[in-house]
C-alpha cells in the first residue's frame, strides 16, 4: 500500500499543481495579483514579528508548504 502511494506522490503532485494553476487562471488579471501580493503581504507580516530570528526559518518553512496549496491561507 506504501509503495503504490509513493509511486504515483509525483503524479499526484503534479495534478495538485496543476488544478491549483488553473484555479487561479480562473481569477481575472487583477484580482490574481492582489490574491498573490496579498499572501506574499501576509507572508512578510509573519517574517517580520519582533521574535523574527527565532521564527524567521518557521514562516519561511510555512510559506513555502503553502505554496503547494494556493488556495489555503498562509498562516503559523
């Protein structure tokens, strides 16, 4: 069972990557960037805390695991 569901992770990677493409193409230009700034926005905001060397490597783990789910909300 294990090994058929690492054989197919990159298939269903790329179908994950793929439908989270499109579900922004379906955003008009502007309001793509604005759902794209806004969460880079959001993302700074966490990287920005006073505690930030200590948190800097956590928000930028978090942001980046939230890159593979567009349409999840960055958060810590």
């Amino acid at each position: 069972m294990t090994d058929g569901r690492q054989q197919m992770e990159p298939e269903v990677r790329a179908a994950k990557l793929d439908a989270d493409r499109l579900w922004l193409r379906s955003f008009g230009e502007a309001d793509r960037r604005e759902y794209l700034l806004d969460r880079l926005d959001r993302a700074a905001t966490l990287a920005n805390r006073p505690d930030v060397d200590d948190v800097l490597d956590e928000a930028w783990r978090v942001y980046c695991a939230s890159l593979n789910d567009v349409r999840s909300e960055v958060s810590a």
